[in-house]
C-alpha cells in the first residue's frame, strides 16, 4: 500500500481543528463524477487537513484526473499487468467482508478485503468517508472506533436493487452519518431506513469554477450530458428536438456521452430525418469546454441523482431546461430564474422551453447570468465547510446518538424476540393434532363389535 503523490501543510487550522481526513474510493484512476467530485471534495478540504484518498483498485499509472499534491494517494490493490498482487493466492478469492449485492462486487477479492482491513484499523484517521455502499461497509467495519465514519450514497434509494436497500439498514448502523447528494433523498432515508443514532444530512457535490470566463456570443447549439442509458430519455429530448428544428433549422442538438444506448440514438436520430442537426459527440471530459460552447443545457432525464450536469452548465452561465424529476433538479434550477423545469417525459413541453429560449435572447443571457451566480453554492469553499460542520456537530453528539443507537437496538432485539414468539405460536396453533379416538360407552358385559 504505498503512498503516491506528496502532501503540503498549508493554510490555517479551522473551528474543527485539523484533522485527518480519509476518502475510501473505488478506484481512483479511471474516469467517473464519483471520482471527480471525491477530488474535488478532497482538495478543498486539503486546504485545512489532512487528506489521503485510499483507492481500491489501481489498474493505471497515473490517474485520469488531476490530484491535489497536499492529497496524498493510496492504492489498494495493483492490478496493472504484471502487478505482484494478482499472483497472490487472496487475489483469486472472492471477498467476504464486502456485502455480494454491491453492483462491483467482481471487481474485489479477498486482497481487497485484507488491505482494506489492514490500512483502516491502522491509519489513525479523525474521518473516514466512504463513496459507494461496499465501502461504506469498510468503513463501518473496519475504521477506527474513534473515527467518525460517514457513509456518502449518490445512489438514489428508490433506485437500489432489493438486496441493496435492505443493506443500509444491517450494515449501517455503526456509521455516524450519512450523506446524500439532494435534501430529496436524505427524506427518503430518514423516513425508509431505520438508522438510529445515525445523522442523515444532504450536502451537495463540489463542482468547481469553470476554467475561463463565461463566453459571450454563443453558437446556436442545445447541448446535453450525460450516460446513454435509458433513464437519461435522451430519446425523448430527440424526439423534442425534432419539433425544435422543424421551426428553427439552423439550431443543432449536441449530445455527449457514451454508453449502450448509442446504437438506438443514432437510429432514432436517423428516422426522425435529423442527421444535419442532432450528433453524438461521444465523452468529454471535463464537460466545461464544451457546455460554454452552448446557449442552453438540456436534461430530459426520468430521474437525477444529483445534477452534477446542471451545475457544471450553470458554472459556465449557461441557462438549462430540466424535466423537474427526483432528485436533483428542483433543488439546483430555480423555474424561471436561473433555468426552467418541465414535466417528466413530456416532449411537448420540453420542445416549447426550447423555443422559449430560441426565440428570446435577452431572457437566454438574463438566465445565464442568474445561474452563473447561483451556482457559486457549489464552490469547493462552502461545501468544505458544510462538511467541517458536519464533523463539528458529529463530534458534539456522539454520546447522544450512541444512546440512541444502544435504545434502537433494544428495540430491534425486542421486535425480533415478538417475532419469534408469534411465529412459535402460529406454529402451535396450526400443528397437526392426533386424531382422537371417540369413546362408547357400553352396558356392561357387553363387547365393542
């Protein structure tokens, strides 16, 4: 498990005093928002911590994105070719510490499991963060009792496979907190999981300042983001599209992204006539670049985790048009403000605030203007901070929330103990009785024939 990258002490200590701060990550040399806002996240509160993000994988030398020099990197297990761990015999053995529902689960072992114990029971850390929900059970298992252990889910709950949502509430309740991306779902686990004594707080992702000032005169381009997986309804906006440019010809939609959907896209862009004016662009990242390039960000999406894809338009002082889907949308565009929010799935309305826009510059600039400034809430600062204060508020109740942890699991053991009395009872009730034998009285010295 050897460091890479170095780390500089700079800036100041903060109210929460520095601490040392640890980011469990799948694998932080390949390209996802997940990595991208971890290292954002790690960076800015780098400016007054400690910060090492441990990887789990390392298939590359070098990582995709950027890493902050004060973030120090530590890979777990060595996948490269030619690597030392994959002739380990743990390599070829399925991992038992990570739940078997989480979605990449083949992608660990039980290397993954014996680095990961090894490094958290050691590393001496004040805050272990984990990304995605295996890690977050290492990190409930296996950091230090003094650590605080906060689970980030950018996974929505009504989006989680059986066997995942059942996972928070068995191996959550060790955790201190739990993070979400959008006030939205932070409900939706306060009021669906049973986690007592554990914090669920909604803090948005980091998504930085874009590299340059916002651009002035802006191309006749609609531009959209984002994985082409069915949930995104790319298809839908293609199909708005068509509406678009049946009345404005000169307009081109731009979608960027990659995924299994691309083959239906391109067929679907094809039969609607739109080859001149609807293109593919394949992934770019980062987005920035090519969003400023754009006079309006469109999401069609049927739901949103968090909206990063808004944010980073807006950073840009692009205005977007959104369908107002759980979750993020409705927290990140103000309707008529800064942006416009449509209903799920109506291509009928999703064309109409293209043209909205097409048709009125001025309002197109106005809302730019406006987004670009709302946007300023996901600076690194602000989000560091929320986080700082979460540590802070974290570090106050402890002794309050392990009473109520302690009472919950009363709790639980005495509704299972009920349980187990109810069934043993329904058990008896419809047991199979032996028969009775009918007895006859006779008169005496008579015989039963």
């Amino acid at each position: 498990m050897k460091r890479t990258g170095r780390k500089e002490r700079t800036g100041t200590a903060h109210r929460t005093g520095r601490k040392k701060i640890v980011f469990l990550l799948h694998n932080a040399y390949a390209v996802g928002a997940t990595v991208r806002t971890t290292l954002d996240l790690a960076a800015a509160l780098a400016e007054r911590h400690d910060v090492e993000i441990v990887s789990a994988r390392r298939h590359r030398d070098e990582p995709r994105f950027a890493v902050d020099p004060r973030v120090a990197l530590v890979p777990l297990v060595d996948v490269r070719d030619g690597s030392a761990d994959l002739t380990r015999p743990e390599h070829a053995l399925p991992a038992l510490d990570l739940p078997a529902c989480e979605t990449r689960y083949e992608q660990y072992s039980r290397l993954t499991d014996l680095r990961a114990r090894a490094y958290l029971s050691g590393c001496a850390a004040d805050v272990v963060i984990g990304t995605r929900p295996g890690l977050n059970v290492y990190a409930s298992r296996f950091a230090p009792r003094r650590s605080l252990r906060i689970a980030q889910e950018r996974l929505r709950l009504d989006a989680r496979g059986r066997r995942l949502l059942r996972m928070p509430a068995a191996r959550y309740r060790s955790l201190d907190a739990v993070v979400t991306t959008t006030e939205a779902d932070a409900r939706a686990y306060r009021e669906g999981v049973p986690l007592p004594g554990v914090r669920v707080a909604a803090v948005p992702d980091v998504v930085p300042a874009a590299g340059g000032p916002p651009g002035g005169a802006r191309p006749n381009v609609i531009a959209a983001a984002g994985r082409l997986v069915p949930g995104k309804r790319f298809d839908l906006l293609i199909e708005a599209f068509s509406a678009v440019a049946s009345k404005e010809p000169d307009w081109q939609l731009r979608i960027y992204g990659g995924g299994p959907g691309r083959e239906h896209l391109q067929q679907l862009i094809d039969g609607l006539g739109l080859s001149r004016h609807a293109r593919l662009m394949g992934p770019r990242t980062p987005m920035g670049a090519e969003f400023a390039k754009s006079a309006m960000v469109v999401c069609a999406s049927d739901a949103e985790a968090s909206g990063t894809t808004l944010v980073e338009a807006m950073r840009c002082g692009v205005p977007v048009i959104s369908t107002d889907c759980p979750l993020g949308p409705g927290e990140i565009v103000t309707d008529g403000v800064d942006g416009l929010l449509v209903p799920v799935g109506d291509a009928r309305s999703l064309a109409d605030a293209m043209l909205d826009l097409i048709a009125d510059g001025p309002l197109r600039r106005t809302m730019g203007a406006a987004a670009l400034e709302s946007s300023r809430r996901f600076d690194p600062g602000p989000i560091a901070d929320r986080y700082e204060d979460l540590f802070a508020e974290l570090a106050a109740t402890g002794g309050r929330r392990a009473l109520s942890r302690a009472a919950g699991r009363v709790t639980s053991l005495a509704r299972r103990g009920a349980g187990v009395v109810r069934h043993r009872a329904r058990e008896w009730l419809v047991r199979p009785r032996p028969a009775r034998t009918a007895r006859l009285d006779l008169p005496e010295g008579s015989e039963a024939g």
